[in-house]
C-alpha cells in the first residue's frame, strides 16, 4: 500500500510562529504517504488546527521545508497554489460554508471553482447531499441548518471533488455516534479510492474504528509519534508493521 | 463510494464556471448614483466643450477669409470717392472672392444700439466710416492684409484694412481656455470615479473577506474571485452610465434651449452634431471600462496580499 517514494506530503524539520510570540509548532518531521489514513490527536492548544493549516496551505510555515504532491510547497508561486489547494478537501472545525449559498451551492463550490459545468454539477451535488442526509435541506441557507448540519454540508464539500488528500478538523464533533460512524465510513470509502486522509480529533474511540490507520500526536507544538510511522525519514520496518 | 456516484469530469479551472461565488450585491450600494452623477456632469462637461468648439469653428470658418476695410474720413463726399475707388481696385486685386459696400442702412442699424433712433437723430451728421466687407478665397494672412494695403494706399489713402478674425481672437482665446476648462473637469470627473470604484471595491473585499478565503482554500484563482467583482461594477456602471447619460443630456439640451433665443452668430454656431451626440453617448461606456479595470486591478492587488 504504501510507496515510500511517492509521498503526498513531506515535513522536514517545520516550525511555525504567529508573529513575535513563540513556536506553535516546533520541529515537525514527517511524511504522508497516497492512500493512507491518518489522525492527528494532542490536547487543546496543541497545535493541530497550526498543523492542519500548514497542510491544506493557508499558511506558510516560519522555517522548515514542506514538499507536498513531490513539489516544494515553500517556494511554490503564488499563481500556483489554486492548483494545488483542489487537490486538497477540507473540513474546517468552523464549517466555513458560505453563509449567502444554500447548502447546494455550498456543496458544488469546489466544482464551480474548478469549471466543472452546471450540468455535470447537478447529480453528484444532489447525490451527495442525499447521503449525508440532507437531500431534503438542499436549499436551506447554512443560518437556517442546525451544527451537525452544518457540518455534514461542510464534509460534503470536502469531499465531492475526490480530492487526492482530505483534512479534516474535528468532523465528527457536532454529530450524533451514528452519523459520526456513518462519515468515518465515507472518508474510508475515500481512502480506499486512493485518497490521503487526515483527520484531527479528540474521540479516540473513533481512531480504533478505522483499520490501519496511523496516528500522529501533538504535544504542546512537538509531533509525538507513538508508532514511528510518520518519521522522515520513515523507519519502512515500522511503516510496514504499522499497515499489517 | 458507499453507493455514491461522483462522477464529472475536472478541468483545469479555466473555464468561467465562476458565478455565484459572492453575493453579488449590484445596484444596491451608492455605486449606480455616484457613477450617475459623474457620467452626467461629464456629459454636460464634454458637450458645453464639444458646443464651444462648433461654435469656434464656425465663427473662424465665417471669419477666415473677411476682411473690412474702413474709409475713415470726415468729409462725406471723400469719404465715398475713396470707398468707390478702393472697391474698383479691390474688385481687380487678385484672391478676392467678393466686395461689397455695407450700405447706409446697415451701418445705422449696427449703430442702433448705441447712438439711438430718436426722432431729430441725424445720423449722416455723424462721421461713419465706409465699410468695405472683402472675402478673400483664402484665409487673411497678414501678407495678403499687406498686399491689399498697398494696392488702394493711392486711390483711398484713408482706408484701414482690418482681418475680420483678428477682431475675435480675445472671444477664441476665451473659447479655448473654456475648452481647456472643460477638459480638466473631465480628468478631474474621471480621477473621482476611479476614486469612487477604488474605495468602493475595497470595501466590498473587506465586507467578502471570509468568503474570498474560504473561496482561495477551495482553489479559487484571484481572476475568478476578480471577475465576480468586475462584473458586479459593470452592473453598477452601466445602469449608473445609462441614467447619467440622461441626465446630462437633458440638461445639455435645455442649455441649447436657453441659448437658443440669443441668435447671435456665436450661439446660433455652438449647436451639438449627431457625431458630437455619438462621442457623449459613448462616454457611459468609457465609465464602464474604468470602472471595470480599476475594480479589477484593485481586487487583483488586493488579493496578492493574501496567501
């Protein structure tokens, strides 16, 4: 499953600073393989949402190198980055949907933006939006949905672009055990398609559910790797262990 | 994928897949009113310019080629020999298209005004020049004023020959720096709509902020995001163009009429053609493409600051 030398993203040494005040994140080495599933834990404050940003390029990073998609992520042209940015879904702890755009449009914002036609928009939006189970709501403003709502039209657009790697922040937190098994199984199916998922949580009841996934594990800004999969350089042997 | 059909086909984001992106928020600001106002009083700027040089233009076109010759003199009697001469020699001069005498009539009538029609009034007692209105075939150079000169200096040696245009030239210098006034009002006009679209389109990127993020994480380019802007001010700017268009020539055609009367030669020339009515039409879609370039440079510099 995994090819060492394909990695989807690669941190070497990456640390992060919000202006003057301290490292946030502070020596962060690791490498995201095609295919793999991953989740990303630490206490509030720990740095993940830093962390997750870094990954889906809302943020430079204030020292290290970033290689994602074999393509140095530091000094890619700014021209560049839309390009890349819809390779990437996105689940935002906030939800972030559009609050002017019905839960449809919210859901087929990823596609309008990469051209995608009216026509060939109208199923797979519809389509994914009666599975999320909320065929019915298609129309309602994000004002008008409940949390848990918000959150599976948020997943949904993350999700309908089939991106080749999926962050997610918290995505299961405003929904109830049932849906929340119900995403986890979508991200899987995703992941089973070839897409690299990333999903930062605090529910560890819910890294036990997904077979062979890896966990990366924040402590107050330090990556903390309890299986050594995630080390650049990788140690293969574990790697190899950590998937069987 | 659990029973879920995703299927479309990606491209690469070139095609203008890009509406309803923002909310597009057109003729809902001041944007339409502001432009109406600057589009009209750059119409009526333009046109009073556009009217002054007609009335330029014709003015010289009338007055190229004329010349007056005055018989100064008080004795009536020379007076007319010399005029009678000076006409037999100019009619013989070469380049001179026509000579006529002003008559009698005529003369009293420009003098009306002010020496008056009263009962009594002896107006042959009065030391009137001859005027001798000359059109030459070309215009008045001061070589030909000279060459005319010398031709009757013998036969009326009391004769003045004057360029017609030279009388006017204090009225075209005015017209001109009327013009010129005209013209920096539609700079100035042109500097305060790009102002206007400036600030405007900043405040709408400070009011969409979050959604032109959440629209940059979703790999929207800065073009696509432009272009939503770019269209929201050309709504703006036409409708606002079309209305100031409107209102400036309304008001344009009540100054025609309220020169109208006046009926001198100036006012009577200062008439706005159809060519001249086209340039004004075409002044709301100059405000169109202003407004939509400056917009888009402003949302593209805009956006350069973000990642």
């Amino acid at each position: 499953m995994i090819k060492p030398d394909a990695e989807i993203v690669q941190f070497d040494n990456v640390g992060l600073r919000y202006g003057a005040e301290r490292e946030v994140l502070s020596d962060i080495s690791f490498t995201l393989y095609p295919g793999c599933f991953y989740f990303l834990t630490g206490a509030s404050g720990a740095g993940k949402t830093s962390l997750l940003r870094l990954l889906y390029l809302a943020q430079r990073p204030s020292r290290g190198l970033i290689r994602m998609f074999g393509t140095d992520a530091i000094t890619l042209p700014r021209e560049r980055l839309p390009g890349f940015r819809r390779r990437i879904g996105v689940v935002f702890q906030d939800f972030r949907l559009v609050p002017h755009l019905s839960a449809f449009d919210n859901v087929a914002l990823p596609l309008r933006v990469a051209g995608v036609s009216e026509r060939e928009i109208l199923r797979p939006v519809a389509d994914m939006l009666d599975w999320v189970g909320l065929g019915d709501r298609q129309h309602a403003r994000p004002a008008t949905l409940s949390g848990g709502e918000q959150q599976r039209v948020a997943i949904a657009r993350a999700v309908i672009a089939r991106p080749d790697m999926l962050v997610a922040d918290e995505p299961t937190g405003n929904v109830d055990p049932e849906m929340a098994m119900k995403l986890m199984r979508l991200f899987e199916s995703l992941n089973r398609l070839g897409t690299t998922v990333v999903v930062a949580t605090h529910d560890l009841h819910l890294i036990g559910k997904v077979e062979g996934s890896l966990l990366m594990r924040l402590d107050k800004g330090k990556l903390a790797d309890p299986t050594g999969a995630l080390r650049y350089p990788p140690r293969r042997a574990t790697v190899e262990t950590g998937l069987a | 994928m659990i029973g879920l059909r995703l299927s479309f086909s990606l491209p690469d984001g070139r095609r203008r897949s890009d509406t309803r992106l923002l909310p597009e928020g057109s003729l809902s600001g001041p944007m339409p009113w502001v432009i109406a106002i600057m589009i009209a009083l750059t119409v009526v700027a333009a046109g009073s310019g556009l009217a002054l040089r007609n009335a330029a233009r014709a003015a010289s076109a009338d007055l190229e080629g004329g010349v007056t010759v005055q018989i100064v003199s008080a004795a009536p009697a020379e007076r007319n020999r010399q005029a009678e001469a000076a006409i037999a020699a100019l009619r013989r001069a070469p380049g001179v298209a026509s000579v006529s005498r002003v008559s009698q009539g005529d003369l009293e009538t420009l003098l009306e005004p002010w020496l008056g029609t009263r009962p009594g009034d002896d107006l042959e007692a009065l030391p009137i020049p001859a005027l001798i209105d000359l059109r030459l075939a070309a215009p008045a150079s001061p070589a030909r004023l000279a060459a005319l000169r010398a031709r009757i200096a013998a036969v009326a040696p009391a004769a003045r020959v004057d360029a017609q245009s030279a009388w006017l030239a204090p009225v075209f210098g005015a017209i001109g720096a009327l013009q010129l006034l005209a013209a920096g009002l539609i700079a100035l006009l042109a500097f305060a709509t790009v102002a206007s679209v400036l600030l405007a389109s900043r405040n709408a990127l400070g009011s969409h902020r979050e959604t032109i993020e959440i629209v940059h994480m979703l790999g929207g380019t800065d073009r696509q995001i432009a272009r939503v802007f770019q269209r929201g001010m050309a709504v703006d700017a036409a409708v606002g163009g079309i209305a100031g268009l409107l209102f400036g020539g309304a008001a344009l055609l009540a100054l025609g009429r309220a020169f109208a009367p006046l009926g001198s030669g100036l006012a009577s020339g200062a008439m706005l053609g159809w060519s001249d009515w086209l340039a004004l039409a075409a002044i709301p879609l100059a405000g169109v493409a202003l407004a939509v370039v400056t917009a888009r440079l402003t949302v593209l510099a805009a956006l350069r600051e973000m990642l």
